[in-house]
C-alpha cells in the first residue's frame, strides 16, 4: 500500500500538519474543549464554598441536594469532597492532552525525518558538490528535533490555553465585569509589542541556524582534513576560521537572549499589574460595600489562574516562530530543482526486462554546475553484447558519459535506450539491476565484508522472517507504527538477497558465487586472511567450529613429524609452562573477553593478586621486578627517551625509566617485604611482561615456572562465579571462542630464536588448509570481517575491488566501469581487466579508460573529443583506418 | 642459554673484545638470537640487507651465483661475522649464506649496527681488520685464479 505524496514538500508548516495528523488535531482540540466545563465548575467552587458553606450567605440549612439534606458542615465537606474531584479531573484531562500530544509530534517527526532521508535518496547528485554531509546531517538531526514537539501543540495549545484564557475571562466577567475588564486592559499592550520584538529574535534565529550549519560543515572539514591541517601546519588558521564561526554565533545568542529577557519582563511587569489594579478598585469597593470579599478572593484566584494559560500562549507564540523557521529553512534545502520521482524509486515492474540489442545515446547535452559543456550534443551506438572501450583525453566526456549511461546523472536532453528501453523513464528497479557502475573510488559502507559485496542484491524483502509468539506481536506494532507514519514497514532482518539475479537458487549458491567472483577480483587471498584472523561464535556456526579443531589436530601431527619444525611451535600445554608466552598468558592460560582481565595490567587485578599470594609467588614476582627493573636501568639507561628500544623491549617506558631509577636507589634488596602499595605494584607488573624465550633474562627459573603453573591450574579452578565468562582458557580439544581461526590452529606459540620460524609454521598451516579443502569456510568466515567506517579497516585497494565485485555479483546486463581500476597497480590491473572481460564476453561492458594501449581486448572503442563522439569501431578497424587511434596509441 | 651467556661468548668475538660489558648487553639483548636448521638461509645473494650475523655456533657455507650454478666459495665458523657489507654500503647482498650445521646466530640489525660502530670507535678499527683481512684473502684467490687461467 503506497502512499501518495506530493512531489514538492509542503513548505508551511502547518499544511504539513494537517495534511498528515489532521485526525489526531481534531482529537486533541475535541478534548481541550471538552475539558472547559470541568474548568468552569472548578473555579467558581471557591465562591461557594467560601460564600454559602463557610460564611453561610444567600442559603438556608440543612439545604437539599440530589435528594439528600446537608447542614452546614457536611455541605462543606460536600463542597471541597467536589473540589478535590474536580482537581483530578482537571489534571486528568491534561495529562491526557500531553500524553496525546507527545505521541502525535513524535509521529509527525519521524515521518518528517523519513522524508527528509527519503529526498536524500532522491537529490540530483551534483547536488552533493554543494551540500557537504556536516550540512545535511544536522538538519534531520538536531534541527528538526523541536518541531515535534511543536507540532503535537500546535493546534491543541492554542485551543486549550486560549479556550481556558477565555473561561477564567468569562468568568471574571460575570463575577463583575469591571473587574475583568481591569485584568485584560493590558493584554493589547503585550499583544502588540510582543511580536514585533519576536520577530527581530525571530531573525535572529535564523542567522543561528544557518552559523551552526557552516559551524558543523567546518568541523567535517576539519576532520576530513586533518592530514592537510597536520602536513601544513594549519592548525592555527583552522583555530582561527572556528574561533570567528564561535564570535558570530556567540553575538547572534547575545543579541537574542537580550530581546528573550526583554519580553520576559515586560510579560512579568504586565501579569503583575493585573493585582494592582485588583487590589485598588477591588478594595475600594469592597469598603464601599459594593462588593463581597469572597467574590475578590476568587477573582484575585482566577485571575493568577490567568496568569498560567497566558504565560503559556506567549510561549507557544514563541515555540510556533521558532518551529516555522525551522521547518522553512529544512524544507527549502531538501527541494533541489532536478529531484527525481518518488516513484521513479517505489515502482518494483511486475517483469525485469533484460537490457538486448543496441545502446542508442542521441544528442546528449550535459552542463556541470558552472555552465561548462561536458557532453555536447552526444550520439554514440554500440551492441549490448559488446565489450566496449571509451577512450579520449582529459575533458573529452568520458568521465560524464560514464555517469549518464549509468543513470547517475540526468543529461540536461537527448535520448538514451537500451533495446526497447527508454533508459531516462525507467524506473531504478530496472535501472539499478540491470546496470551496474564502479567509479574510481567505490564507497564501502560500515559493515562486513558480505554485506558490502551483496549490497547489490537486495532490493525488496522476498521472503518474509517468520516471527512467533512475542516477536509477532513486536512486529506488528512495529509495522502498525511505519504505517502510521508513512514510514516503510520492510523487514530489514527479512531475506533481502535476489539470489535469482545472481543466478543461483539458494544461499549455498550465492556463497560459491562470491567465491568466484573475489577470486575474478583478485581478492579471495586477502578475505582467506582476514577469514584467518576472525574470530567465530561456535555456537552459531558449530560445524565450522569442528572443522577447525580437526585442523589444529592435523596440523600438530604434521607438526610432530617433522623434527626441524617441532621447535618452532610451543603448544599450550595444561601442565607445562609455555616458554614462548608472556607470564601473563602463562598465568591467565586463556584468551581474556571483556575488561575483567588485562593483559598489560594483571598486576593491579584484584583476584590475580590474591592468586599469586596464595601460590606464594608474591616474593618471587616482587624479586624478579626488581631484577628486570636494575637490568633495565642497567641497558637502557644512557638511551634517549624517544629511542624506539623503549618500545620494542617496553618492560618500562622512558617517562617511568627514572621512576624506576629513584625506586632501585632507595630500595633495598632485602626489604622488598616492606614496600609502599604504589611501589609494589610498580615492581609486580613488571615480570608479568617477561617471555622468557625471547627476553632471555634468566630470572623465571624452572621453580618459578612450576609454582606459575600451579598457581594458573588454581586461577582456573577458583574463579568465581561473577568472572566465568571474563576468560576463555585454552583447551587443546575446545574451541576457542575469544581467539580467531588461526590461533585456534596453532594453539601455541610461534618459538622465538628459530629462523623463518613464522614462515615455516605458516607453510604447514597453509597445507592443512589445503589438504582439508578449508580455504573456501575460511573465505566464508573472512566475509564476516567488519569493514570499519568507510571500509577504513580495509586498504584502498582492497575496497575498490571489493566494489568491483559487489557490480559483478549481481550479473548486470551492463557493467559500467569508470576508470575502477586504475588506482591498482600494473600487474593487478592487468589481470582484473582480463578475468573481467573474460567474465563478460557476450555481455554488455562498457569501460572508461586512460590508455589507449589497454583497448586490445575490448570489440569495439568509442573515442570521445570535446564531449562528442570522434571516432569509433573495433580495435583491428580503428588501428588500421584510424590517424587519431594510432595517435593515442603512441602517446600512451 | 640466558643473556649472560650470550654476553660471555659475544666478549670472545675480537670485535666486541674492548667493549664495556654492559652494552655488549644491550647488544646482547635488543639482538635476536637465532637457530638455524641445515639448509636455512642467513641471507639470499640479491636481496637487500638489514640485518648482520655474528655466528656463535655452527657453520656456514657462503655460495656465489654464477653462470654454471651455484658455487660455495668459502666456510664460516664460530665468530665469524657475516652480511656486514650489505649493511654497511646499501648494496644487495653479495652472496648467500646457507646453514651448513645446525647454527646458532646472533642477528644484529641495521640500526643497531650503526648505533654500535659509531659509539665504540674500537669496534670500527676492529672491523676495518677484518674486512682488510678478507680483502687480502680475495687478492690473494684472485691472483691464483689468474694464474691457472693462464696455465
């Protein structure tokens, strides 16, 4: 069920409201009006009960109500037993309203947020040259934030507090109608003056919101390009630009809040005259006797009632601007001039043509945003079952044909078909499955890999997750409130994959498809080693779990028959110190999960401690630190501090290295026992650090290695309850969860001292994976690795092919290549380009590229100059005919 | 074998021989010390040179590329010094050290090198020997060539 929504967005504010929450509007002012009568009641009952119940005037006892008789005192309990009701009904009524209220704006907001994001989807790109993301962001963010709330009051504020302005008046009026009027004779005043000093706020306002835009847009930049500001010493200038952004947004927020308080006090001043005037005409004439003390009282009582709904009305006049500001300025920048159709996007066609016969562009006219022609009347044709070259030097238009054939960018005219298609006005369900384009630098998105390479097979949810029992419910209050705010109900944990496009039937399928094509990309020998070191949830993928613990057994019986390489490998052995593992690994014998236990920091962990004192290890552990710590001193002390040897044999930092030094002088051998906490700590850490293979130092001898092993079977034993789940012990025949494949292989420790001793284990590794045909669940694995922003956990090679794979996977009709490898380097090109023309023999593939000399393997060139096509034909034609072919040929 | 061993057989080297103990500790422990297997390679004749070795047991064979195959040209034992040159002037390495025994080696990078030749001057007089000694050696087996060349 599609909604229809305009093309443009409402640009007022309050058409949008009533366009899309009219039902909850009318209910909320239904409500407020309802509410008024209880109001009424509520402040004439002071009258009453102080005129009739305590003062007894104009009324007889026992008097007669509802059928039952009253004294005086019981018609006062009466009276306030009534008030009291009225109280909760008066609040009722208000908390009903807010609550109503709240849920209406936040409704209205997200629908207004997903519109926004909507037309995102939908922006012309050049649009995106002139709106940084720092602008867009806040926009749907921060800015629009308040307009939910205004907008669940915008009608019922009004209405309530106007209506309940209007009760306390009338009532004053008929109370005494001089008296009302005295109350309200200043309101004119406040009405008159009030908005002209809003609006100047008002404008104010404004200016604030577009400085906080360029102040977020500064901040993107300086983060984007902080490798500038470092490499040139920037820093200063960038200071200097953000420091006037903060001046003129500081002045801005100076100027308004003294108009803010300006209004603030004239509304206080103007409320406070309303008792003057009460207790001078009121009083005179209740001197006078014209007037009853109790009808001053509750007039003096309704009127500060007043006080509230005006003080509120002003407000809401406040808020109402500010929202319309707001909304405006969001408003007009989400509707740049060349947007596309809501539908062009919704539309899914009941049948995907597949893109046949010949590519027809005729006349294409493309401008950049500064009027330069890019693409000058344009006509080119060529077969879709052609591998086709574009080639031309720079400003030729190969760059913006590219983006026009892919549909990027809407030429400013001409025709561009596809068979029968008329590519323009088909919708991107055709258009975005039946073409794919890679530029230079393909974007990769926060996730894993997988995600990434199959973006491009999800388009619409087709099977549905089943949900049961509570998650069904969620669900449909999860759909009943997209629904309800125009927001798409799509499952996003539903099957998305088209495993039709990617012309498999199942998942399986699709897995040894991406095999295929990152093997194509060259890419499979990088996601094996990522898949190597990820690490896996047993419980989920239990089989590979298995696997996995096979390979360790046969790697380590490889391992044992080989005599030269058992050295190489220490395995973990529950009884036997590892020499090749730091004393804190030997201690722990597990992989830490979660911050209960630090590898760098075991000396101060509470447990550890008490462990080691048990053990009797305290002494032994203080001793070694003082070793290791004169010994260091000893090797290190004449280096300078930013001497990378500090680093690499980091027992102790430069910065601590005098620490220490002032520690050795002062303490004495013999009194180790004696030291201050902050010293014993600083001593304990240090051995926790010691491999003793690698660090050679000879203080961890044999009888220290067997109480560390008991002590680690004690750690193991002694865990209590709260820090189960803080490690993950090794155990040669678990899995382990908190380590990645690799280390779950080898279960050791690479030996130091033994020569390639990292490379041969590595070769024994690799052959247990091929012998037990492990590297595609590998692969599997390595395709869970999460990319970080931007793909920033992935080289730069790395993600552009992944991009590259992510247009192949989903077998398009036409791929469009714009230079998308030429960021690799030669050798990598080379084979990219052959496995991808080999790929797409028979297909459509058009390839923008630099040289010339690369065009051999393609049927046919196009060769663009100033934006037209100059010549064109196969390779062998253009080579023998061609004089500008053979031109570039040579300047290549 | 703990660093005080090393220090101990590293002192035994001429090289080291007027050098203060402590940094030969230092030496001793920034320096990885490493086991070869029979048939590993120290250095491959081409590759660029980081690293120089000090074997402190087993032996070498140092092997020259040359149009007929590969050619052992000399043997290398216990404090021996080998692939200076290559650290020395930033040249590929000049020939390829194989493991002939089980050896054991103490692997002394670049850096530290340096840093070593240049603090000590002692050193560096003792390594001009040594490579003034191999220099002769080299005269002298070229010389011989030539004259069975001319037999």
């Amino acid at each position: 069920m599609e909604v229809s929504r305009p093309r443009l967005m409402e640009h007022n504010i309050y058409k949008y409201i009533l366009r899309y929450s009219m039902k909850q509007q009318i209910i909320l002012t239904v409500l407020s009006i309802a509410s008024f009568p209880f109001l009424y009641y509520f402040l004439t009952l002071p009258k009453v009960i102080i005129n009739q119940a305590i003062q007894a005037n104009d009324i007889a006892f026992p008097v007669e109500y509802v059928g039952f008789e009253f004294d005086q005192n019981e018609f006062l309990y009466l009276t306030v037993g009534i008030f009291l009701v009225m109280v909760i009904v008066n609040q009722a009524f208000k908390y009903i309203i807010n609550v109503y209220q709240g849920i209406s704006g936040e409704q209205m907001l997200r629908r207004l947020r997903y519109d926004l994001y909507g037309r995102i989807l939908r922006f012309p790109m050049p649009t995106f040259k002139k709106k940084s993301p720092g602008e867009i962001i806040p926009m749907i963010t921060a800015e629009v934030e308040p307009l939910g709330g205004f907008i669940g009051e915008a009608f019922a504020v009004p209405i309530f507090q106007g209506g309940y302005l209007l009760v306390i008046v009338g009532f004053l009026v008929v109370q005494n109608w001089a008296m009302a009027v005295a109350a309200i004779a200043l309101y004119p005043l406040q009405a008159y003056f009030i908005p002209k000093l809003q609006k100047q706020v008002n404008l104010l306002g404004k200016a604030r919101v577009r400085l906080v835009r360029t102040l977020s847009d500064h901040l993107g930049e300086a983060v984007s390009g902080v490798e500038e500001v470092h490499a040139h010493d920037g820093s200063n200038y960038m200071r200097a630009q953000f420091s006037r952004l903060l001046d003129e947004i500081y002045t801005v927020r100076y100027r308004i809040y003294l108009l803010k308080f300006v209004i603030k006090f004239l509304n206080n001043f103007i409320q406070q005259l309303g008792p003057f005037f009460f207790y001078a005409i009121g009083g005179t004439m209740v001197i006078n006797g014209t007037l009853e003390v109790g009808t001053l009282v509750a007039a003096i009582g309704a009127h500060k009632e007043m006080a509230a709904p005006w003080k509120e009305l002003l407000a809401y006049y406040q808020r109402r601007e500010d929202a319309r500001i707001k909304y405006e300025q969001v408003v007009e920048q989400f509707d740049p001039a060349g947007m596309r159709d809501e539908s062009n996007q919704l539309t899914e066609p009941e049948e995907l043509p597949h893109l046949t016969g010949e590519m027809v562009a005729s006349n294409i006219e493309l401008a950049d945003d500064t009027g330069t022609k890019l693409l000058e009347g344009l006509t080119a044709r060529f077969k879709l079952n052609e591998r086709v070259a574009i080639i031309g030097p720079a400003g030729s238009g190969r760059e913006a044909l590219t983006h026009v054939l892919s549909r990027l960018i809407d030429p400013d005219q001409g025709r561009l078909t596809a068979g029968g298609l008329d590519l323009i006005s088909a919708p991107e369900a055709i258009v975005g499955r039946r073409l794919a384009y890679v530029g230079q630098h393909g974007y990769v998105f926060n996730s894993t890999l997988g995600d990434n390479l199959f973006f491009g097979l999800k388009h619409r949810p087709l099977h549905e997750k089943k949900y049961e029992g509570e998650e069904e419910t969620r669900r449909q209050t999860y759909i009943k409130n997209a629904e309800l705010t125009g927001n798409t109900p799509d499952d996003v944990d539903a099957d998305w994959f088209d495993y039709d496009l990617a012309g498999v039937t199942d998942a399986e399928g699709l897995k040894a498809r991406a095999l295929t094509v990152l093997e194509m990309v060259d890419l499979s020998d990088d996601v094996y080693r990522l898949g190597l070191r990820s690490t896996i949830d047993p419980r989920q993928a239990p089989e590979t779990a298995e696997l996995i613990l096979s390979a360790r057994r046969r790697f380590f019986e490889k391992i044992e028959a080989d005599p030269s390489l058992k050295n190489m490998l220490e395995a973990f052995e529950q009884d036997r110190y590892n020499t090749n593992a730091t004393v804190a690994e030997n201690l722990l014998f597990g992989t830490p999960v979660g911050d209960d236990f630090d590898l760098d920091r075991m000396a101060e962990n509470r447990y550890v401690q008490k462990i080691i004192e048990e053990a009797g290890l305290t002494e032994t552990f203080l001793q070694m630190g003082y070793q290791v710590a004169t010994l260091m001193i000893e090797l290190f002390a004449g280096l300078p501090p930013d001497h990378e040897f500090f680093q690499l044999y980091g027992f102790i930092s430069s910065d601590d290295l005098p620490e220490y030094q002032a520690m050795i002088s002062r303490i004495d051998w013999d009194h180790l026992d004696q030291l201050k906490e902050e010293d014993r700590l600083r001593f304990m850490s240090l051995p926790f650090k010691v491999i003793p293979s690698r660090h050679r130092l000879g203080v961890l001898t044999d009888d220290i290695q067997e109480k560390v092993v008991l002590a680690r079977q004690k750690f193991a034993a002694e865990l209590p309850p709260h820090l189960k789940d803080s490690v993950a012990f090794f155990d040669a025949d678990a899995y382990n969860a908190a380590t990645n494949l690799q280390d779950n292989i080898l279960f050791g420790k690479i030996a130091f001292g033994y020569a390639q001793a990292a490379e041969k284990i590595g070769a024994v590794l690799g052959t247990v994976v091929e012998e037990m045909s492990l590297r595609n669940t590998i692969i599997a694995v390595g395709l869970n690795f999460k990319v970080g922003t931007a793909g920033a956990r992935l080289s730069a090679n790395q993600r552009q092919k992944l991009c590259i794979a992510r247009a192949i996977i989903k077998n398009p009709d036409v791929l469009i290549l714009n230079q998308a490898t030429s960021s690799l380097d030669a050798v990598t090109q080379a084979r990219l380009m052959e496995n991808i023309l080999n790929e797409f023999k028979g297909k459509g593939l058009i390839w923008s590229i630099d040289h010339a000399d690369k065009t051999a393997g393609f049927d046919h060139v196009l060769i663009l100059r100033r934006g037209r096509l100059a010549e064109s034909g196969s390779p062998e034609k253009l080579g023998q005919g061609s004089v500008l072919y053979k031109d570039m040929l040579t300047g290549s | 074998m703990s660093l005080k061993e090393e220090v101990e057989i590293l002192r035994q080297i001429p090289l080291f021989a007027k050098i203060e103990p402590s940094k030969i500790k230092l030496l001793a422990f920034t320096s990885e010390r490493l086991t070869f297997q029979p048939g590993d390679l120290l250095c491959k004749q081409g590759d660029n040179g980081d690293a120089a070795y000090f074997i402190m047991a087993g032996e070498a064979s140092v092997i020259v590329e040359t149009p007929s195959g590969p050619l052992t040209v000399a043997t290398l034992g216990k404090n021996d010094v080998v692939g200076e040159i290559a650290i020395l002037i930033d040249v590929p390495r000049t020939a390829t050290i194989e493991a002939a025994t089980e050896l054991t080696a103490l692997k002394i990078t670049k850096d530290v090198f340096f840093r070593m030749v240049t603090e000590f001057p002692e050193m560096a007089v003792e390594m001009m020997r040594v490579l003034a000694e191999r220099l002769v050696r080299t005269t002298d087996d070229l010389q011989k060539a030539k004259e069975s060349n001319r037999k």
